[in-house]
C-alpha cells in the first residue's frame, strides 16, 4: 500500500507536467514591471494564442520544440501602454499637414504656411497646423498675416489645443463669416476695431467653418488611420481612448470598416458626441458595444474650452482678461439632462472640463445623475479635471469619478499658464499627486493631437513636472509630482478599469491579453529626468510584435 501512495505521489507531478500547457513564444531575460500589486516584478513571459499563460521566473515547463525564444537581453517590459483620450484620425491627417508647432516666432508662423503652400500648388484645405501663440509672445494671428502667401488655398489651422482656430480671407468667405455674422452660443468670433473678423474663431464659432469644409473620402480617412496607427506602435501605445472629432460617428465607421477589412491592429475604444446619445443606445441595442479590438458604448461631452484660449470657465476672470471668465461651450441645462438621460440608457460618459467652475459643475451633474438613476458600476469621466478647486480633489473618490488626465499638458501650459491665473488656483492646476493621495482613480493619455501621443513623454512630465522651457528644473509646482511607478499605472491598469477592461488588460499576468511593451532602461533604475530619453524596442499586441525598432 505504502508503496502504491509512493508511486501515487511521484505521477501526479509528472501528470500535471505532461498536460502543462506549452507556449507559443517565450519572452526571457528580461526585467518585467506587471503591475500586479500581488507580484509586480518578473524574469520571464510565455504566451499561447493572444494570451499570456504564464508570467514568473522558471519559464522551462512551457517549453517545446516548437516555442519561440526571445532573449529580451535585459531590456524593461511593462504592461501596454493605454492613451486615456486622443483625436486619432485627426492626429494621422496632421502627420502629414503643415507643423506650426515649431514656429517660435510671427515670421516663423508666416513662413511655414507660406512654404507648404508652395510645395501644394493645388487648392486644397490648408488644416491641422496647432500653433501657440504663446511661443511668440501672445498676439493671436490675423488674416492679413497670410492672405497674400496662401494662393488659392483656403486655410483653418486650429491652435494646439482645438478650441481656437484662425482662418485667411478666402476661408472666411467660403464660410459665409462676415462682419455682420454673430457667434453661436459657447463660441466667439474676434473681430477688429473696425468690426471685421480677423480670422480668429474661438469653441463653437469654430463650427460656422467646419460647415464649409468638405469631408475627407474613405481613402483618405483610411490613410489617416495608417499613419496613426503606426505612429501609436512606435511609440508603445497598445490602445487609444478615442474621441473622435466632429461629433465622432465619422471616425467609428472609419474603424469598423477597417476592421472588417482585417486592418485593425490597434485596439479603439471609440466615444461619439454626448449630444447623440440616443442614436448611440439605439446603435448599441442593435450592434452590441464590440469586442476587445474595437469597442463603443462612450460618450464625450464638453463644459467649456481651455486655458490657452481664454475659454475655460472660472469663477474669477483672467488676470489677462479680467473681463472674462470663459465659456460654456455647452448650454448647462442641455448638459444636464444628456448626461442623465445616457446614464440612465447604460452608456459610458466622459465630459471636458478645465475650469475650476467647470469641473465642480460637471462633478454635481454626476452627483445629481447617480441619484436619480439606478445603482450600477457607470464610471462618470472627467476629461483633462484641470483646474480644481480644494473641495473638489476629494470628490472626484466620494462619487467614484475618473479624472481622466494628460500629464504633458502641465510642463507645456506651465510655460506661461501664470498669465492667466494667480498662484491660488494654479496649485489645484494638474493635481495629480492632491488626487492619488484622496483616493481617486487618475488615468493618464495624451489629447493627441494637442500633445504628442507619447506616454515616455507623458511619464517624464508626471514625475518631473519640468516645464518644456526649462525654466522649472525641480517641477512647476512640485509637491504635485508623483512616483514613476503610480504614472505607469495610470498609463496601464487604470486606463484599463477606465475603459471597462480591467479583467483583460493592464496587468501582467496569466490569463490576460497578451500587450506589453519592451523598453530600452528600467524606469525605476534611471534619473526622473533621463525618462524621457527612454526608447521603445517593441510593441506587442494579442501577442504579436506590431513594432520593433531598427
């Protein structure tokens, strides 16, 4: 009998090793950060399928003959890289467009335009651009700038944070805009002493031009979403938060298309405009809400503009306008009753908001909605909570809402943001550290195109929080810089939960989808201010390499 038991006790190992699963790839040698609180830290990654099986040090049990090895060589991999909200298909069609970016100066400004006009001798839209006129001293463009050097080309290039553009005389025309034409509610069109418009409009003024404009072919959006995609691989971005531009039902046809032509490699989570929510329920009763590669059910809705254009919505006035106080860009009462009513339909929503104003508004409607309508798992969304008062911060964990944050809009606008406001409300500005530490769950990404779709960049910014000019080498307001490890969860796990997908992504471990990213350094390992040096090697997602670096 002992001798039975023995025999017993020695087969069952071998049985279980006999049916251990075996792997299709193996990633070995490396330094893996999982994300997972309950081991964070690993050697070794084998895959099956689209699935890691297994994730620890002694990869040999789920070895074969057939397994692929990758030595990793030392490198650092992490979860992939999650980007909580980008304008995707507008970022592809910039990647190609006119950069004003990079103008420093009026000249520059004038000769950039001045020589993509001449490399396109065409008539085509001149669009895109996302220049500052903060890079030049403040002094917004106006048409006659440009007219004599844009030809026939109509131009509308909108500064880089999208809530202000500026347009040449011929725009202006085809528009129909004229000194005689009013400014919709939530937007304003800056006119001369003479009443002309100057070519400048601001929110929802923007609207009279994109009426004029026409929409891109299918060929083109295709070739937006190429150039997109392949600029989200290179730089380690597994999954876009997308939402969209125009309304966004444009830019969701555009992936379920590609992705019934098996082109989709990038996973969308794709959110249209709040307003439409009832077209989106009636869409999702009928189609579902997707699957892991593509996904909708989100709505994105807006309070008021930004900072940069003086149209965020505060309780005080500008220190550089001391008339005005913003905008809402969306009638408040309309707000209101979308935000309730999608809700209560069982959608996803996510509302703009900068302002201190804006955001402690948008906060009570989330209040007030999870009141009046059924209890359940909703995760309310507050995009960009830029600007928040000090009862504000400890909300956002009391009702459970999401700050859905960009972490390099904080060393950007901390270039000059002290124009605008005092030192008591920019230190509830990019409130990262005030709102991990009171319990909220922050989630970070990119505002792609407003700010470039690279989460390196975005980590660097959070931990270090050195202004792009320099001129803040320990941190523009540093008590809010935060630790590499809770920035990479923000760009990981927490966009994950964000998105509804905690349970497949964000995490290393057995049985989730198998996306991660291969780095060049540990981000643990190097000096805060070298992150930004760090190079991405590979990009995988369902477990095959969409990028390796050359």
């Amino acid at each position: 009998m002992k001798k039975n038991i023995c025999l017993f006790a020695i087969l069952i190992p071998v049985l279980l090793i006999a049916q251990q699963e075996r792997a299709d790839k193996i990633y070995f040698n490396a330094t893996i950060w999982t994300s997972n609180d309950l081991a964070p830290w690993a050697k070794a990654l084998a895959i099956k399928g689209n699935k890691i099986i297994y994730i620890g040090n002694d990869f040999h049990p789920y070895k074969e003959n057939t397994t692929e090895l990758i030595d990793v060589k030392g490198k650092f991999i992490v979860p992939g890289f999650i980007d909580n909200h980008t304008h995707f298909l507008s970022g592809g069609y910039n990647l190609s467009g006119v950069d004003l970016r990079k103008a420093k100066t009026k000249q520059e400004f004038i000769n950039e335009l001045k020589e993509f006009c001449k490399q396109h001798t065409d008539d085509r839209w001149i669009l895109g651009g996302d220049w500052d006129h903060e890079a030049w001293g403040g002094e917004l463009p106006e048409k006659e700038w440009i007219d004599s050097i844009t030809g026939n080309h109509p131009v509308f290039v909108n500064r880089y944070d999208g809530h202000m553009a500026f347009a040449n005389t011929k725009a202006l025309q085809m528009a129909g805009i004229t000194n005689t034409t009013e400014a919709p509610p939530g937007g304003e069109i800056i006119k001369d002493k003479k009443g002309e418009p100057t070519g400048m409009l601001k929110d929802e003024a923007m609207a009279l031009m994109n009426q004029a404009i026409p929409d891109p072919s299918e060929k083109e959006l295709d070739e937006y979403f190429a150039a997109a995609q392949q600029y989200a691989f290179e730089n380690g971005v597994t999954q876009v938060h997308d939402m969209g531009s125009y309304g966004g039902w444009n830019d969701l046809a555009t992936y379920r298309r590609i992705y019934e032509q098996k082109k989709l490699k990038l996973r969308i989570y794709s959110f249209v405009a709040l307003w439409s929510w009832e077209k989106l329920d009636s869409f999702c009763k009928k189609n579902g809400k997707g699957d892991d590669m593509l996904r909708w059910g989100g709505l994105k809705g807006f309070v008021d503009g930004s900072l940069g254009s003086t149209t965020a919505w505060f309780y005080q006035p500008y220190l550089d306008a001391p008339g005005n106080t913003g905008l809402q860009v969306t009638d408040t009462n309309l707000l209101r009753n979308w935000v309730i009513s999608a809700d209560s339909a069982g959608l996803q929503v996510a509302v703009h908001a900068i302002g201190d104003r804006a955001n402690d508004f948008i906060l009570d409607v989330y209040a007030n909605a999870e009141k009046l309508n059924s209890k359940r798992d909703r995760r309310f969304r507050v995009e960009h909570a830029q600007h928040l008062t000090p009862s504000a911060i400890p909300k956002f964990a009391q009702l459970k809402v999401i700050a859905s944050v960009q972490p390099y809009h904080a060393i950007d606008d901390g270039r000059w943001a002290y124009k605008r406001l005092n030192d008591a409300r920019l230190k509830g500005t990019y409130a990262f550290k005030n709102l991990l530490d009171a319990g909220a769950v922050v989630t970070f990404g990119s505002d792609w195109t407003v700010a470039p779709m690279k989460p390196i960049e975005g980590i660097y910014a959070a931990v270090t929080r050195r202004t792009l000019d320099d001129k803040n080498p320990n941190g523009w307001y540093p008590e809010q810089k935060i630790s590499v490890e809770q920035a990479l969860k923000c760009y990981t796990r927490n966009n994950a939960y964000a998105g509804f997908q905690e349970n497949k992504l964000g995490i290393l471990r057995e049985g989730m989808l198998a996306d991660f990213v291969i780095l060049s350094d540990n981000l643990f390992k190097i000096a805060p201010e070298k992150i930004i040096d760090v190079k991405v090697l590979k990009t995988v997602i369902d477990g095959k390499e969409v990028f390796v670096r050359k």
